[in-house]
C-alpha cells in the first residue's frame, strides 16, 4: 500500500507539475545576431550579421537562422519571478541553446554558442 501511495504521489507530480509558460510569451520571436569574427586556425574570419528568428510553442520550438531551419523541443531549467531559462535541444545540433525568456517587455535573450554573441529577440505581432 506505501508502494502505491509513493508511485500515484510521483505520477501526480509529474504530470500536475508540468513546465508551462503562459501563452501570451508564446510566439514568434525576431532578432539578429550581431557581426562577430573568429579565429579558424589558418586566420581571422568576419561573420556578419545574422537574422534570428525563435517561434516558442506548447509543443515544441523552430530556429530560423538566415535559410537554416531546425526544429527541436525546450524545457524549463530556471525560473524566476521576472524571467524563464529555458533550454533548447535542436535537431541535428549536439549543443544544446539556452534563453532567457522575460515575462514582462516580450523579450528573449539568446545566449550565443562562444564565439557567437548574446542576441535579443522581440516578440513580434
């Protein structure tokens, strides 16, 4: 009986207590990432800048950037009484993108993979 009572209270807190952002933060975010140079081994490399762009759903997350379009999931790692940490787990990328979502101002702050600078995203209309 004390197996049963442990396995219900474990299955409720894993489903009552879900990751949930309300859904006025959901959406289509834009942005770009700012111009950055890296060094390739055989010299220095200019990126320029880029067009970000995150759509933020219950069920999932796409990353444009430029013409590369990947799809992946996101979860909840922090949160805060002004913002979300979420984490982003893209297909065909091994490293995982971490984002600071605001609840107030409809902002995102993308923390760029090293070399690649921090990007904030607005959330469009």
């Amino acid at each position: 009986m004390k197996n049963l009572l442990l396995l219900s209270f474990l299955l409720f807190a894993c489903t009552g207590f879900g990751q949930h952002i309300k859904k006025k933060l959901l959406g289509t975010y834009e942005g770009a990432i700012p111009a950055y140079t890296m060094d390739v081994g055989q010299g220095v490399v200019e990126v320029f800048q880029t067009t970000i762009i995150i759509e933020l759903t219950e069920n999932g997350v796409v990353q444009q950037l430029g013409n590369m379009k990947r799809k992946g999931t996101w979860k909840i790692t922090e949160t805060d009484k002004q913002y979300y940490v979420l984490v982003l787990q893209l297909d065909g990328q091994l490293a995982e993108e971490r984002i600071i979502l605001y609840k107030k101002g409809h902002t995102m702050k993308r923390e760029g993979i090293f070399p690649q600078p921090d990007a904030t995203l607005m959330l469009k209309r």
